[in-house]
C-alpha cells in the first residue's frame, strides 16, 4: 500500500497532517520493536522496507531475517490486539 493511499485514509478519518501521517506509522513501530528487545535491529529494518547497501545484496537478499519477521509480524499483531482491548503492555 502505498503513503499516499495511507495519506488519504487519515485525512478521511479526519486526522490532520499534525495529528498522524502515513509514515508515522512506520516511526512508531520501529520504535516499538526496538525498544521491545525481542529483535535483531537489521530484521527490523527489513521488515521496514529499509534499503540496505549494496544494490547486488539488496537484489538477492530478499528472504534476509524471513523467519525472524514473520515471528515479529505476529508479535506487532498481538501487540496491537492488546491495545485494541484495552491493555497497555
């Protein structure tokens, strides 16, 4: 999906650019993940779309932390679950 769809999705909920962007998302969860201690920080980074040097490596390394990153889509999952009922983990 791409920011500007997520862009346009805010501003129809009526948040304000001052509110919440698109990217701010990807901010929190990086954040998040991080300071959780559960992740290796370049699994994160790949999970983020977050380039990595090397144009050869980035072409070829597409799996790079696969299962680390599905075991931490689930966790984000959970997480946010957990907030949506109400918990403040």
């Amino acid at each position: 999906m791409s920011e500007n769809t997520v862009t346009a999705a805010l501003r129809r909920m009526g948040y304000t650019k001052e509110q919440m962007t698109a990217h701010g998302f990807r901010t929190s969860a990086s954040s998040l993940l991080n300071e959780s201690g559960k992740w290796n920080p370049d699994a994160i980074e790949r999970a983020l779309a977050h380039m990595v040097s090397g144009e050869i490596r980035r072409i070829y390394n597409q799996s790079a932390y696969w299962a680390e990153r599905v075991a931490m889509a689930q966790w984000w999952s959970d997480y946010l679950d957990e907030l949506r009922e109400g918990g403040n983990r």
